[in-house]
C-alpha cells in the first residue's frame, strides 16, 4: 500500500528542469555572433568615414535621443513577453525575456515567411525546460504577435496623420493607407469575435481559407490542408481572451 502511495507521490511531482543550453554551445555561438558582426563592419568598411563624418557633424542631443530610442526597444522586447506571460499566468524574469524576446526578433527577421512564429520556437524550448505549460506560452507569444501588430497600425496612423498635415501624402499612399486600414478592421473583428465565443472566432478565422480553398477549386488545383486552422483560431483565442480578462497585467 505505500508503495503504491510512494508511486503515486514521486509521479505527481513536476519533473526536473532542462538544461537549456550547454554552456560549450553557447560559447561556440557567441564566437560565430562575434565572427559575423566582424565580418560585416568589414565587408562595410568603405562606409565607416562617411558614418563617422555624419556622427561628428549631427546634433549630440539627437543623436543621444536616437540611441536613447534604440535601447527603449531593445528592452521593451523584454518587457513586453514578461507582460505578456503575467497575463497568461506565468514566470519570466526579466533578464530571460530579454534574450529570449530579442532573439526571437532576430530569428523573425530572418527566417522568411514565417508569420512572426519561428521565433517560438525559442519559447517552447525554454518552457520545456522549466516545466511551464506549453499552451499558455503559446498563448503569451501569440499576445506579444498582436499587440504588437496593433502597436504598429497606431504609429502608422500617426505618422500618416503627420505627412497629411503637410500634404506629403500621394495617391499611392492613400492606397496602402486603404489596404491597411481593411487589415486592421480584419484585427478588430477578430477581436470582437473572441469576445464573443470561439466559436465564432473559428468561424471568422477560417474565412480567408474557405476564400482560397474555393479558388483553388475554381482553378483545379490541388486542395490545402486546412487541419491546422482551428488550432490556430484557438490559440488567438486564448491570447485575446487573456488580455480581455486582465488587461492591467500588460502594463504593472
């Protein structure tokens, strides 16, 4: 009998963290990270008089502004996964959503195509080793992906407002200004569905598909696999629904 209850303790307890890197590798990839940021200033090397005459003739209070702004970005990559993870329930300390978030940045930048998501791949790998549920990490990043996309529609627009001030704004402007505002409405009903159920995420969701899917038909050829677009409706889902339900954990 305590045996059983011994079997039944030991496998109720999360299991061990793993390691997550070891330090051997991270040594090797901070060598290639240098080796490339060498590599670079050297294939540049023709562009570095002209960099340093335009740093020696700019204003000194701009360019500390500039560098001030820089580093408010590097370190609100951090910052806004940390959020986003209080939001979803979870830990990160501050220092590992810094790395974690500016390398996933890196890794969207790089890897094409990839939708913004390659740079989970990093989450995942980081919640597996410290034994956090893999569906609420899917859920912050997801979060992170559209603030983010929302944080862009609202700098865009200002800054558009800014060059129609001036009348700097052409046709072909107002023609992505339009196309834009059709993908923020997309976002906004997006949103006004999850508040609904989700259900009618789903439902809205897989709307670009059923679209393409019909083309496809239309044209005969052959059809997608669609299997995955209710996980992701449900992911989105989860991700707004965490930041309906407790907004101030965004920001405190």
């Amino acid at each position: 009998m305590d045996d059983h209850a011994d079997r039944a303790v030991a496998s109720a307890e999360p299991a061990a963290p793993v390691p997550s890197t070891r330090p051997g590798w991270r040594l090797l990839v901070l060598a290639l990270v240098l080796v490339l940021g060498a590599g670079f200033v050297y294939l540049n090397r023709a562009q570095l008089p002209a960099a340093a005459s335009a740093a020696r003739q700019a204003d000194i209070a701009f360019l500390v502004g500039a560098a001030g702004v820089a580093a408010l970005y590097v370190l609100n990559q951090g910052a806004m996964y940390q959020a986003a993870y209080r939001a979803a329930g979870l830990s990160l300390p501050f220092g590992r959503a810094f790395k974690l978030g500016n390398a996933a940045r890196f890794l969207n930048l790089v890897v094409m195509n990839s939708g913004d998501m390659a740079g989970l791949a990093l989450f995942l790998r980081d919640a597996r080793g410290r034994g956090q549920s893999r569906g609420a990490v899917v859920s912050a990043y997801m979060l992170v992906s559209v603030l983010g996309h929302w944080v862009f529609g609202a700098l865009l627009a200002g800054a558009l407002l800014l060059a129609a001030s001036d009348g700097q704004v052409t046709k072909v402007e107002l023609i992505a200004t339009s196309i834009f505002a059709l993908y923020s409405l997309s976002w906004a009903g997006l949103l006004v569905a999850a508040a609904r159920s989700r259900a009618a995420l789903r439902r809205l969701h897989a709307v670009p598909g059923t679209a393409l899917a019909a083309l496809r038909r239309l044209l005969r050829l052959t059809p997608l696999d669609r299997s995955s677009s209710h996980e992701a409706a449900d992911e989105l889902y989860d991700a707004i629904g965490f930041m309906l339900a407790r907004p101030r954990a965004l920001l405190i």
